[in-house]
C-alpha cells in the first residue's frame, strides 16, 4: 500500500410502479457474477467525477460540488493504477469539462468496463444533515432517494434536445421514473456487493456518518453493462461536511476508502473462480477444448462458471464434476462455460440448475463469437 492512503477515523411514488418492478424482478432476476476481467487480463474500473463544465452540481458556501468530485475521482484513480495489479483506470473525465450524462455510461460499455464508479457530493436545503451514502439502480422505495435521483438527473436539463436524447424523459416528473424499472440491471447484486464494500470503507474505516446503502433511478447507472454504483461522499450544504470535502485529508482518506472497496471485490471474485487451475499439456484427443461458437448474426446464452488466466484441462475433475464445459478465449483470458441457449430464459433455468456447486455462475451471450453486454443482447433479441 502506497504511504499516501489513509486509513483513519477521521415523490410520490405509485404503487402501480412497485407492482411493475416486482412483476419484472421475478421474470429477470438473474445473479450476475464475473470472476476475471474483460478486457487484455487487465481490470477495468471507469471513475466518473460527477458533473463538471457547466453544470456545478450542488452548490456549498465555499466550493462547488464538480471541483470536490473531480478531485477525489484523480486522488482513487491514481491509489487505484499504484496498488491493484493488472488494473487499467478510465476516467469520464479528467478537467472541468462537460460530458453529458448519456456519455458517462456509455464510456464504460466502449471500455468494456468491469466496474463503474460515479462520484458525487450531496446537497438539502438543511445544513444539519450529513453523512455518506451508496446508491445502485433500482426502484426508490422512498421520497428522499427518489429526491436524490431526481437532482442528479436534473442535469439533462442543461443539454440541448434533452428529450430526444433521453426518450421523453422528464427528470423531474416522478412517473418518467417507472422506466428504470422496466429494464432491471442485471448485475444489481454485484452492483449491491461493491456499494456494501464501499460504504463500509467510508464509515468503519473514513469514520463517516452512514446513510446506508440505497437504490434509486439514476440515468448514468442506466444501460451500465457492469456492477454500477453512485457514492454521495457527504453534504455540501453541511459547513462542516464541506469543509472535510474539500481538504486535502477529507479527499484522501475518501480516495483511499473507495480503492480498499475495489480492491476487496476484486480480490475476492478472484478467490471464487471455483476451478482447479491445471494447466493442459499439448492437447489429446480426449481434453481437447472445443470451439465455441454462436453463428453468424445468432446470439446464443451461455452460463459462465469460472475463468483464469491459465488454460485449465477440461474434465470433470478440474469443475467439480460438471461434464458440459467448453472453452472460450478472450485474450489473456480463458472463460469457461456450460450449456449453449437460444432463449435468455433456458440459459437462467441452467444457471439455477448448476448455481449449488457454481454460486457465483451467470449467462453471458455471444454473437459472432464475440462477448456481447447481456442487457444488449436482450435487447438485440427483443428487436426481432
């Protein structure tokens, strides 16, 4: 660890909307799960500083909330590239540049980002609240983090043809909220993971006041084809809260907290690949990888059970006991999966079949024998 990082103590929602998302969390639910990453052998973690440009954000007494934001995002990039192996840093943005709250999502999926980190400070009329909290795309059960979502998004106003842009969204009217829940995030439970990982680094380790961890309808975790979290490191409009975010202490020990939370969930998918790593002498006619492949313009699912960096004998012994492994090459890395689906629906029947001795199994889908984001596929499918 780097001697810099700190680790001290320093609407209205309807109910018509909570009955769409219970009906669509029991028809998409699926526990989304890597074990390597996706891009050369290489993590890819995409920071995104919130705001910047001509959108300030949250307003304090003595700064603004995109300068705090952008600071902290360089401080966990750089404590993130010094002490994670094999890990590449994208930052949205690196300088008081405007990048609209479409493209923030978007430069993670061109990235092939494993993770997605949005940085933010928070703001209320009262300068009595303060404390940090962690948010993931879902349904806000309540006012105050449909509140907090609706602030957030309030910056497309800012963006010329808005409503074209972002399909007759209306960040301010509480119904155009019901669309997130129409399209559930397939990685929410790693999404949930790294946020807990998170927040407690902030408040075991930081010594801030926990807000918890909280799901709500924000369009730069929208469409992320990756565990996505959104941090409101604290208040702006808090004097106190203020005057820690924006010291040079209050930043590093915040930057370090969300380095320790990436590099505990890296750390730990990696403990969980589940295979015996053997790797395969010249290949004989009965341990011979086969080709995977999903034909031309077909997207087929796959369960994915466990990747490495080191090409793994396919037997039964080296995964535990499952016989109808295939290989996948990507790169630096190798993917293992089981099974091979037209329908997304008959690959999560197989996940579930397989999930006792594989917990951490999810579908992937392929086209033309590249990986495609699921949520695409999905929707490629959906389109025919």
């Amino acid at each position: 660890m780097s001697p810099g990082i700190k680790n001290g103590k320093a609407g209205t929602i309807n109910i018509y909307g909570i009955i769409l998302i219970l009906i669509f969390n029991v028809s998409l639910s699926i526990i989304a799960s890597g074990s390597s990453p996706k891009t050369n052998g290489k993590w890819v973690i995409v920071i995104d500083p919130g705001h910047g440009g001509r959108d300030s954000g949250a307003p304090g007494l003595i700064s603004k909330e995109k300068d705090i934001n952008l600071s902290i995002a360089l401080k966990a990039a750089k404590y993130i590239r010094e002490n994670i192996k094999d890990v590449s840093v994208v930052l949205t943005r690196d300088d008081d540049s405007t990048v609209d709250l479409l493209e923030r999502p978007k430069i993670a999926n061109r990235n092939n980002a494993d993770l997605f980190i949005s940085i933010h400070a928070n703001g209320v009329k009262s300068k009595s609240v303060m404390g940090a909290e962690t948010y993931v795309m879902g349904l806000a059960v309540n006012e105050e983090n449909l509140e907090v979502a609706m602030k957030e998004n309030e910056v497309i106003l800012l963006e010329d043809d808005y409503s074209t842009k972002y399909e007759g969204f209306d960040p301010k009217s509480p119904e155009s909220y019901i669309i997130f829940t129409l399209t559930q995030n397939v990685y929410q439970k790693q999404s949930i993971d790294l946020a807990s990982k998170i927040q407690t680094q902030l408040t075991e380790s930081v010594g801030r006041k926990d807000r918890g961890v909280k799901q709500a309808g924000f369009w730069v975790l929208y469409r992320t084809s990756m565990p996505s979290v959104l941090i409101e490191t604290g208040f702006i409009t808090n004097p106190t809260e203020e005057k820690y975010l924006n010291s040079a202490d209050g930043q590093d020990y915040l930057a370090s907290a969300i380095f320790r939370a990436c590099r505990d969930y890296l750390d730990e998918l990696s403990l969980r690949s589940g295979i015996k790593v053997e790797p395969s002498s010249t290949p004989s006619a009965s341990s011979t990888s086969k080709s995977v492949s999903s034909g031309q313009n077909n997207i087929t699912f796959m369960v994915q059970i466990a990747a490495a960096t080191t090409k793994t004998e396919i037997k039964p012994d080296n995964f535990k006991g499952l016989t109808d492994v295939e290989e996948i090459n990507t790169g630096e890395r190798y993917r293992y999966v089981s099974g091979s689906f037209d329908d997304y629906s008959d690959a999560a029947r197989h996940r579930k079949k397989i999930e006792a001795i594989f917990p951490d199994a999810f579908v992937i889908a392929l086209k033309d024998n590249k990986i495609l984001p699921l949520q695409q596929a999905l929707e490629q499918k959906r389109k025919k």
